[in-house]
C-alpha cells in the first residue's frame, strides 16, 4: 500500500481520499515556507536541525521570523525527502506543517480557518473535529501568540489574488 505523509493521522484521511489525485503541489515541494515557533525550534533542537542550514530568518510585518530553508536551487522544503516522497522530520515537524492544508486568515474582521484545495465547494463538514485538536494542540498557542505574522495575508483581497493559483474554502472562525 502508497505510504502517505499524513499515514499517522486518521483525521485526515478524508482528506487525503479527496485529494488523491489533486496535482497541485503541497507545501513542501513550492511555494510556502513554514514559519518556525519557540516550541519548534525546541523540537528541532532536539534532533540537531535548528542551525543555520536548515532555518533561516525572515522579516514579516517588521518582525523576524523563523522559516524552514528550502533545498537550494529548488522549492523544496529542505526535509523533503525526494525518494521517498515525504518528510524526514515528520514526528518533529512544526506547526505550521502540521496545520497544512489548513491555514488561518483575516477575513472580515476575524481569524478563520481556511482549507486550500483543489475542490473548494466539498463538503468540509468532516474537518470539525481536526479543527478542534488542532486548536487544543499545546503548539496552537505560539500561533495565537504571534498571529499577525502567522496571517501575513490578512485581508480577502490579498486571498483572492492567492487563491488563483492555490484554491481554498474558508471554513469557520478560529476558536481561541
């Protein structure tokens, strides 16, 4: 049976069913770079791939940031393991590659989650519960703290303009 990257989390499965033959690239292999948390940085501390080589900072709204590095010369995540067609840090991953599909914005005045995909009109129903053990997630909290750089794209127009190339559906608001 095809290993997928998301084998050790049933909750997205329904995922994974709808997008089986998706072809639009996920994150690790273009155009997004995960931001890096303080509870990150620890998990990658702890298997020696927080330097310089793997991470790197950025600037967001006036803050510095941490973000994975891609593979120089291409748009792969710096962990993606192109032979295997997955992540060699999986377990340590961070946050923000747990949360992906997933995304939080700034739609209308609140924090929403939303959801890119190829299929924006399905039925989304089945991600409540994801949503909410996303949102009890120890790690949830960093997001919390540091939303205005978490949500770079805070307003619809600059979604929509996004959304050409990556489709989403806006699922509901954040709870927090």
């Amino acid at each position: 049976m095809k290993q997928t990257i998301h084998d050790d989390d049933p909750s997205m499965s329904n995922f994974v069913k709808l997008c089986e033959t998706c072809t639009h690239k996920g994150c690790c292999t273009d155009f997004a770079s995960p931001l890096i948390f303080e509870n990150d940085l620890e998990n990658l501390k702890q298997i020696n791939k927080h330097t310089n080589r793997f991470v790197k900072d950025i600037w967001i709204n006036g803050n510095q940031i941490k973000t994975i590095r891609k593979t120089e010369g291409t748009n792969n995540c710096i962990f993606w393991d192109t032979e295997c067609k997955k992540c060699s840090i999986y377990k340590n991953r961070p946050f923000d590659c747990t949360l992906y599909p997933f995304d939080i914005h700034f739609i209308n005045g609140k924090y929403h989650w939303v959801v890119y995909t190829c299929n924006p009109s399905s039925d989304w129903m089945w991600t409540e519960e994801h949503l909410k053990a996303l949102e009890s997630d120890a790690r949830f909290h960093d997001v919390i703290s540091n939303i205005a750089e978490f949500s770079d794209l805070n307003e619809i127009s600059k979604l929509v303009g996004f959304a050409k190339e990556t489709p989403f559906a806006v699922l509901r608001a954040v709870n927090y």
